[in-house]
C-alpha cells in the first residue's frame, strides 16, 4: 500500500480546518447552554433539589 504524499497536505488542512470549525460550533454551544442556565435557573432545578432539602 503506497501512499500519495501529495495529497496528504491539502486533507490534513481540510481536517485541521473542519476540526477549528467543529470547536468553534462547540464552543458557541457550551457558551449559549450556559447562560440558557443562567436565565432559567428552574431547568436545573432537578438535579439540586435532592441536595437543597
């Protein structure tokens, strides 16, 4: 099996840039989560009761 060290740069730089696309979307996501848990604190409420009472 032989292979093609020309096309080896340009897919590691699709997937260097596809991998800095997909942190980026995660990023956003664990950004927007966290202040949807801030505004509503009743979402989480469900986990911490045990722990309140």
């Amino acid at each position: 099996m032989q292979v093609q060290q020309t096309s080896f740069p340009d897919d590691w730089q699709q997937d260097k840039h596809y991998l800095q696309l997909m942190g980026a979307y995660a990023e956003k996501l664990l950004t927007q989560r966290s202040t949807e848990m801030r505004e509503t604190p009743g979402a989480d409420s469900k986990t911490n009761t045990r722990d309140e009472k």
